[in-house]
C-alpha cells in the first residue's frame, strides 16, 4: 500500500512527506499507512485516496465514465488474483521469507518483537490466502499454490495486453490504476527473491517492466540499476553543506590573515635555551636537591 499511495500521491501532484516509524502500533490509528493532515487522520489506502481526491488531488479528472469503470474493474482483478500470489511470495514461501522478508522486516523492529512479529504477519497472510482462495476443488494447500501462481500469471497477461504500447494505461498521463499497477508490481520487479517465479513471469513481459521504469525514473528519481534518490539526495545536501562550511572556514581564515597584516608588528623574542646538567638532566632546583 505504501508505494501504491506514494505514486498516486505523485501523479496527482500531493504535497505529501514520508515519515518512517519502527514500530507501528506508534501510529495514531495503530497501523501503517496513515495520513495525518492537521487535525484528521486516516488510515486504510482506500480511505486516503478518497480524502486526496476531496483535496482535489484527483489523478483521474481527465477519465471519461467508461474509463472510470475499467479502472475500478482492473483493480479488483489485481486484488482477486494478483495479490494472493504477492502474499504468497513475500511472506509464506519459505525461502524468500527467511532469506528476505523476515530480516527484512525484523531489522526495522524493536527486539524481542523483531523475534515475534514477522511471524505473526507470516501466518495472517497464510490465512487471508487460504480463507479467500482454499476453498473446494483445491483441497491440498500445494493445490492452492499452483493455482494462486496461475492466476497471477494470467493476471499479469492481461495487463501487458491493456497496457500494450502506451506509456500509461489511459495515454501518457498516469491515473489511479497506474499507482495500483505500480504499487502490485514493483516489489515484484525490484526485490532480490531467491525464488522466482512471479518475478521471471514478469520479466518475460517488457512493456510492463518498462512502465515500472518509466515511473521509478521519472516521478521517484530511481536509476533501472536501482539506486535510490533519497542515497543522492542525502548525499548532495551534505556535500552542499560541506561545501558551505569549508568555504565559512576559508573567509574567517583571510579575514584573520588581514587582521594579522595590518596588526603592529614585534620583532621575535629570542627563546631561552634550556641548559642540562652534566648528567644530561635539566639543571633545576629539583635536581639539585635530589640525592
């Protein structure tokens, strides 16, 4: 839901700021994402979608009705059948999720619920796969692998087939099914997973590797090879203010050369010259009245 949100936020030209938290249930309402804008709070993506377009941050004003129609229709299709196989990837295969997911997500949690909680995120994507695709013929949970990977593969055809050769799905210019295709298809695209399969399907569909792309190079500055704006960002405002500072030091250093030019000027002092002892010690009271 977060890269969904952050790119509808994009396309419709939000003001919106990213804050990272590590725990959660810090958050107003709980649970992530929320948005808080002065007073009001909202949580759910579906609810601050809405609360953007009230604002009049609507990335479909230029949508005819039918158009409006597909979108609502290609979204329940990516949440029918492409999002059981995203779970299924991220959180209950059991290599990606040791491998990936689980450090992943108990690096950014406070020990000891970094021991418990990717567990228990594990086990509730289990369970929404198996309440929502369990269910007769498919009776063995192998069975509902095959299936859920089935349909997300036909899922993924079909929207390299609407997308075709356009930059966008609607034309060249970006709507609210292009952040829900961005937001489903992207950690896909982009994360390391030793297993596949998903990914390889995908990558076998250009036009649709290419629109996820397209929006990370132009609306979130990051590179095909995957470096990360917020890297560069960070990294230019801190040679910037290396720069600035380096320069405050150079200024103050002239400045005291000039002081020192036009200050009166004192022949050196001559330094006195320490005289030691025949045995080689400085000869001081100390040493003479030594033993």
């Amino acid at each position: 839901p977060q890269s969904l949100l952050q790119a509808y936020a994009k396309f419709s030209g939000a003001p919106l700021t990213v804050n990272t938290i590590n725990n959660s249930w810090r958050a107003p309402k709980g649970d992530v994402p929320v948005l808080i804008s002065e007073d009001i709070v909202i949580s759910q993506p579906a609810k601050i979608l809405n609360f953007l377009r009230k604002q009049k941050y609507n990335a479909d004003y230029e949508l005819s009705a039918k158009q409006g129609a597909d979108t609502l229709a290609y979204i329940a299709l990516l949440e029918e059948k492409l999002l059981p196989a995203l779970l299924h990837t991220f959180w209950v295969e059991a290599e990606n999720y040791c491998s990936v997911t689980k450090p992943w997500f108990a690096s950014r949690i406070p020990f000891p619920l970094s021991l418990y909680l990717p567990g228990k995120m594990s086990r509730e994507a289990l369970n929404r796969i198996l309440l929502t695709r369990g269910g007769p013929p498919l009776y063995s949970f192998t069975e509902v692998e095959a299936q859920i990977y089935r349909d997300a593969k036909e899922c993924l055809n079909l929207l390299s087939k609407r997308l075709g050769t356009s930059q966008f799905f609607f034309g060249d210019t970006p709507t609210t099914l292009d952040a829900f295709v961005f937001g489903f298809l992207a950690p896909i695209y982009k994360v390391c997973f030793p297993r596949v399969q998903l990914q390889e399907h995908l990558k076998q569909l250009p036009n649709l590797c290419r629109f996820c792309d397209d929006v990370l190079t132009c609306y979130f500055r990051l590179t095909v090879s995957g470096h990360s704006p917020a890297g560069q960002d960070t990294a230019d405002a801190n040679l910037q203010k290396l720069t600035q500072l380096v320069n405050k030091e150079s200024n103050l250093i002239e400045k005291m050369d000039d002081n020192l030019r036009k200050s009166p000027q004192h022949p050196p002092r001559k330094l006195t010259t320490l005289k030691l002892a025949a045995g080689g010690e400085e000869s001081s009271p100390l040493n003479r009245l030594s033993p």
